[in-house]
C-alpha cells in the first residue's frame, strides 16, 4: 500500500503546528517622544504600511526615494490568522511580501532595537541600509538591539523602514517595531479586519445582477402556488454589537438580499464578527384581506440563527443556517404598508454547523457567510391549506403514494384530491377523505439518468360542494435505488434492479460573487449541465445545501445527488478504515441541534427522485455517535443509500465504505470487513491548473494537490492517469467514484472550470469520451481479497 496524501489538505500549505508559525511583520511606527521614559510602560499604535506581493527591483524597493505609489495599503501585522503569536491587520498568503513604511523620530532610542516577529527569512532595512537578517521563524516576539553601523541608520526626523519577508510552507506572519530595548512596549489588538479577501472575479451572471433581478424565481418546485410574493431586492441593514437588543437609530446602509453580508453581490462586502449582530429592515405593502386566510413568510435560508418581527411584532425565530422556514404572520399583518425587520447572529466557528466557512479564509476552508443568502417571500394560503408533500414511488409495484400535511384534518364533506399527468396528459384522478392517496400506474415510466421522467402531480383540497380551497403542484420521479452483488461477489449500486457505475464531482457550490449564493437560477444550471454534457451520471454535493431548485433541476435533467450533512463541531482522531475508530465528544444540545438540523435537510429533499445517498459525515469533521446517527438515518429513509462518514473514520453501519486518497486514487479495501459494503473512492484526483486572469486571489498560494503541472497537457495526462487508475479498481470491486472538483474555490485551482466559470479546462466533449471507459461492462472476473 502506497503512502496516502490527506485529502482535502493542500500540499505544500499545511504544514505542522510548530512549522506553521505564521510570517508576522507587523511593522508599528516608533514610539513618540514620551515612549521612552523611563517610569512608563509604552503602547504602540499599529500604522499602516503599503505593501506589494511582486518582486520590486532588488536594489531600489528600500530607498527612501524609492516610488511605492503604486502599492496597496494596510495596517500591521501582516500573515494569517491561527498562528502562534500573530496580531493580523492585513491577511498575506503568498510566499514573499516587501513592506516600507516612514517613521517620525523625535530623538534616538537611547538602546535602539527592532521587536520582531518573524516567519522564516526577513530582512529588516532603515534608510535603505539592512539592519536585521533573520533565519527560520519563532513564535514569539524578539528583541534584536541595534548596534554599530545598524543604530547609525537611525536619524532624527523622517525615516525609512523597509521589510522583505520570504516563506516557503504556509502558515506566515510578520510585524517589526523599533522601540528602546530597555523599555519594551505593550502591543495593543491589531485592528479588526472587517472586509473578505476583495477580488476581481466575477461570473457573467453575476454582473447581470440587479435588484430587479435577484432570484426572481418560485422556489420551492414541488410545492408550487401561483399565488406569491417575491422580498428579495435592496433592504437596509446595519452591524450592531451582539448585546443591543433596540432596533437600530440609523440604518449603514442597502444590502441586496438574497446575498449574504460578505459577498460581492450583496454590495456590502463586510465580516459579521462573532460578537456583532447584523440586522435588516425593509417594508412590504399587502392589499388583501387577511381574515379569510393565512400569509406566510418564507425564508429559504438565513445563516445561522435569527429573530423576525413584522410591526414591531415577534413572529418567529430560527436556528440554523441551511434549511427553509416560516412563520404565519397573519396576527401581525396589516392591510397598506407594513415594516419587517430580522436580526441575525453568527458566530460561524462556534458549536453550530458552518461547512467549509470559517473566520479566516485559507486552503479548503472558505470566506465566511452570514445572513440572509437565499429568498424571502410571502405566500398567502387558505386557512386549510397543504403544508407539506411526502412522494413515496414503487418501480415493483408501479405506484405513485402521496400524503399531505394539512393545516388542519380534512372535515365532513372535505376531500384531498390528486391527479397524475403524463406531460400534457392526465393519467389518473382521485379522491380521498383522508390525507393519503395512492395510484398504481401500467408500465410506468422509470426515472433514471438516461431518461428522467417525471410525472406531474396536481392536489387540491375541496369543499363540501367540490370547490377547490386550495390547489398546489408537484412532480413525481418512479425509481428504486438498491444494490446486489457481480459475478465475482462485489457489491454494486443498482437504479431500477439494474447495474449503475457512481461517477462525479465533488461540488462545492461556491462562487467568486455570491459565495454561497448562485449569483442566479441560470448560473446554478450551468454548473449541472456541464457536468452531465462531460459525462458525469451524478454529483457529490459537498457539505452545502443548496436551494430547492437545484434538486429540481437535477431531477428534471437526469443527475444524480450524493447529499451530505453540514459538517461542523468537535472531531475525533482521524483513523479512516483501521479498526476500533474513536468519535469525539459532543454536547448533548449539540447533537441534537445536529439531529434536529439533519432531520430538517432530509425533510425538505426527500421527495427529490435525483437524491439517492445520505453522507451524514464527511472526513470525520465534526464524526459523532456514528453507529447511532448511522442507524437513525438508516430507519428514516430506507429507500436510499447511507455513506456513513465519507472518508472519515469507518464504523459498520450503512451501505457504504469510502475512501479518500490524493492526488491520485488508490485501493484500500484488501480486509476482508469491508467486504459487506459497497465500497466507492469518495475524493480523489484535485489536479491543479492556473488560468491567469482567472484566480481568485493572484498572490495567493494558489495549489492543487500532487503541486501544479506545467502546461495543460501535464494537467490532461493527470487526469488521464487517475481515470485510468479508477477503472482499474472498478474491476477490483470500486461501485463509484468522485473527482475533486467541478470548480476552482478560492484558493483551490483545481477545478474542471474556473471559479468565475469563464473558463473550461478540459471541454466537455472531450472529458465525455474519457469516462466512456468507466460504463464499458466489466468482466466476469473472480473475486479479489
């Protein structure tokens, strides 16, 4: 067995905690005149530097008369958050950054020195002349006198401190005061960083977008009314600290809902800090009368808890960041103009579920998300009225099932009616005095990749007399997922009794502009057919949920969905497929806020014919009463798979073992324990390849696992070389596998496209007559242990 790289951590980025003392220069100006006296301790204010990523020419950048006008502008120190000692005012990720900065001297330290952090090599120059060359990193502030020619640099007045600072392995921080060594100052907080990573990136919808146009679409697909009202569009909003409770005095200004504070689309493009509360308000004119009926409020995603209120009324709260809610706020409502207002907090690292967000962006983990990122509507709804939709399809059987969750039970003389099209065509129409009504179809139309048909499902309630109260549509797709064994006993996933190979991407779901947000409907489509037009039969949505209409789309277009659970919380040691794994400890309200948020995601998609596994964990992030997380999971959806934890640390629950293995796939499943499970390769691949004027973040430490090929045709034959090691360990017993990834995420370049999505690294057509080798029957072979 080969030695494995870890996946999802960027090679040559990641290094161990003591090796990650992070670069910090932060270069502060010099004490004033009475810094230096002698019966005080000094505090230093940290100035702001301009600072350049790029190569300067060697024998001018630290001249006092050296042109910097062209260089960015920020306070010290300088590196990434998360390292030993580091006071970050502005994040630096690349491997060299050169800093200047002019420092006013009323007098001469009477012990002139430099209090230095560094990270690896830095040289210190005051007035063009080097003072301080330093070695390796530490993890502490030095103090390093200047003597000789090196204090004699020093000039009353005006001076000149340059910095350049080398690093090599991720993990970087620098910060440089000259101070008086025999009165060592206090530092005080570096300033808070309050804005994300700013790029230029934008996708071709994204600059489309307008506040006439954000998502202007019916989100929930199979539970449709005509009857709505779209919120989304430029609300007010303002940052208060966590503790207010008042509504805001004056608004900072409009936010474009649905994008989420932090992204470029929402036009705000500022960090919710943990400790800070951001609000929003808008108002909303309502015509009809409330009396006969009920008016929802619907928000399909708010990040992570929230309180709502409608004229100053609390309707509703909610906890959690990935799941639609509502509140009935008819009570509250007014006919004219009415005021909402919701309040949400985020503390993104804490206990709750976040993904792949965190405080500080940096290899797989991306730019923090908070508020409102998918759409608000208003629906008004008959007192009686379908709440909620639960399909249930049999291939055997030919028989379509649905129960609806009524406001209230139907009453004497009130009926649930549903009828089935085929397309234009009615197929069946009947009627129940319950909430249940059930057809059996002849030759029904199977639902599967190659032929996604979906039947159209209308249900009504009716009155005494036959008059509908209230009508909602929906979709069905008939489909049975399973498994059995191969000629040689390996176990396969099957779609309607027949053999299925599992090939796809792990799909983030991020974008450059509206981070979690697709910028739009069609944007989010593009993804999806790229992918099926490359030849890929199914997606591995990873650790996100997207909106409803994502499902929608794959179940109309034919794709499959691997859907994991957000990840977040405590994790145990990794141990991925050795025996006797560990779990970590949780909280008993943290798990079942966990439970209660998991239950909520299944709710929502079951009916979504596309979906056809359940990943409660991922790379054992967040790996918690596995056996009995995997038994609930397994008893509240029988009719799908469950990947217990995908590259996490194995238990014997589910009907999946998986694997994850960089850059290339490898085959780990020679015990003979796995042998009851189908067994798939989970992540693999992750191929780096750059498209200038297409990253993210030019000056970041941009990286692809195995390090970046040369040119595009090295970036092919990887690929080709992975493909070709997948398929070899198809006829070995591999049922599936998922290549890292559909885009480029931030930092991560190693996307089949660009993170702005303008840009195809290997065309479509082409990558489709690649997998064809992956649907080639296989030989009946004997079974390998």
């Amino acid at each position: 067995m080969s030695t494995r790289k870890d996946p999802e951590t960027p090679r040559m980025v990641v290094r161990p905690v003591l090796a990650l003392v992070v670069l910090t220069l932060l270069i502060c100006s010099v004490f004033p005149k009475s810094s230096f006296a002698a019966d005080e301790k000094a505090t230093i204010a940290d100035p702001h530097w301009k600072y350049n990523f790029n190569q300067p020419p060697p024998r001018r950048w630290m001249q006092p008369d050296f042109n910097d006008r062209g260089w960015a502008v920020g306070p010290g120190g300088f590196g990434t958050p998360d390292t030993p000692g580091a006071r970050i005012g502005t994040e630096w990720n690349s491997p060299d950054i050169w800093l200047r900065r002019e420092i006013e001297l009323e007098k001469i330290p009477d012990s002139p020195a430099l209090l230095i952090h560094h990270d690896e090599n830095a040289e210190v120059f005051l007035n063009g002349q080097r003072v301080a060359q330093v070695k390796g990193y530490v993890t502490e502030y030095k103090v390093i006198p200047l003597k000789d020619k090196a204090a004699e640099a020093l000039k009353q007045g005006t001076n000149l401190l340059a910095v350049h600072c080398h690093q090599t392995g991720g993990g970087q921080f620098i910060d440089v005061h000259v101070i008086d060594a025999n009165h060592v100052p206090t530092l005080p907080e570096p300033e808070k960083i309050t804005r994300p990573k700013l790029t230029e990136l934008i996708t071709k919808w994204g600059s489309e977008v307008t506040a006439d146009n954000a998502w202007t679409e019916y989100p929930r697909p199979q539970l449709a009314r005509n009857n709505w009202t779209n919120l989304n569009g430029h609300w007010d909003y303002a940052i208060t600290d966590e503790k207010q409770q008042d509504v805001p005095g004056e608004w900072d200004g409009k936010i474009l809902v649905p994008y989420a504070l932090e992204s470029r689309l929402s036009g705000v493009q500022r960090l919710l800090d943990p400790e800070e509360a951001l609000w929003y308000h808008r108002t909303f004119e309502w015509s009809e009368r409330i009396d006969s009926q009920s008016l929802l409020l619907n928000f399909e995603a708010v990040d992570y808890e929230c309180d709502v209120w409608v004229n100053d009324n609390l309707v509703g709260s909610h906890k959690g960041g990935n799941d639609p809610f509502s509140f009935d706020i008819s009570s509250a409502v007014r006919q004219g103009n009415n005021t909402l207002l919701v309040r949400v907090k985020d503390d993104t690292e804490a206990a709750q579920l976040r993904g792949k967000q965190v405080l500080s962006s940096r290899g797989i983990w991306y730019t923090r998300v908070s508020g409102i990122w998918q759409t608000v509507w208003l629906e008004a709804v008959p007192k009686l009225h379908v709440q909620d939709l639960k399909i249930d399809t049999d291939v055997a059987s030919g028989t379509i099932r649905v129960k609806a969750d009524l406001s209230r039970p139907l009453h004497q003389g009130e009926q649930l009616q549903v009828t089935v099209h085929d397309g234009d065509k009615p197929v069946e129409k009947k009627e129940s005095r319950s909430n249940t009504v059930e057809f059996k179809l002849d030759s029904p139309r199977l639902w599967s990749p190659s032929s996604p048909h979906l039947y159209q499902l209308e249900i009504a309630i009716l009155n005494g007399d036959g008059t509908p109260v209230d009508r909602v549509e929906s979709y069905a797709g008939i489909r049975s997922v399973g498994k059995k064994k191969d000629a040689a006993g390996h176990w396969r996933f099957t779609l309607n009794g027949e053999f299925i190979f599992h090939w796809g991407t792990l799909d983030q779901g991020w974008w450059p502009d509206g981070l979690l947000t697709p910028p739009s409907d069609e944007a989010m489509l593009f993804d999806i057919e790229y992918l099926q037009a490359a030849g890929f039969n199914m997606i591995r949505k990873h650790i996100k949920v997207e909106p409803r209409r994502y499902y929608y789309h794959c179940d109309r277009l034919g794709m499959l969905v691997w859907q994991d659970q957000v990840s977040g919380g405590e994790q145990p040691k990794w141990t991925r497929l050795e025996p006797n794994p560990e779990d970590a400890e949780w909280a008993k309200a943290d798990h079942e806020q966990f439970m209660e948020e998991f239950e909520r995601m299944i709710d929502n998609l079951e009916n979504h014919p596309s979906i056809v596994v359940w990943t409660p964990f991922n790379e054992r992030w967040g790996q918690h009463q596995t056996m009995e997380v995997g038994q609930w999971t397994v008893e509240r959806d029988p009719s799908r798979h469950v990947n217990i934890a995908s590259g996490g640390n194995f238990w014997p629950i589910g009907d999946i073992v998986d694997d994850h293995n960089y850059p290339h796939p490898d085959f780990h499943f020679q015990n003979g324990r796995f042998d009851p499970f189908i067994k798939v390769i989970g992540e693999f691949g992750g191929h780096g390849y750059p498209v200038e004027g297409h990253l993210w973040d030019p000056n970041n430490q941009n990286w692809g696992y195995g390090g970046l090929p040369q040119n595009r045709e090295e970036y092919r034959q990887r690929y080709l070389q992975s493909l070709e090691m997948l398929n070899d360990f198809r006829r070995r017993g591999i049922a599936g596998g998922v290549y890292t990834q559909t885009t480029d995420v931030e930092g991560e370049i190693n996307g089949l496209i660009t993170y702005d999505r303008k840009v195809i690294k290997i065309p479509a057509g082409e990558l489709q007559e690649l997998h064809g080798r992956l649907f080639e029957p296989l030989p009946e072979t004997t079974k390998e242990q």
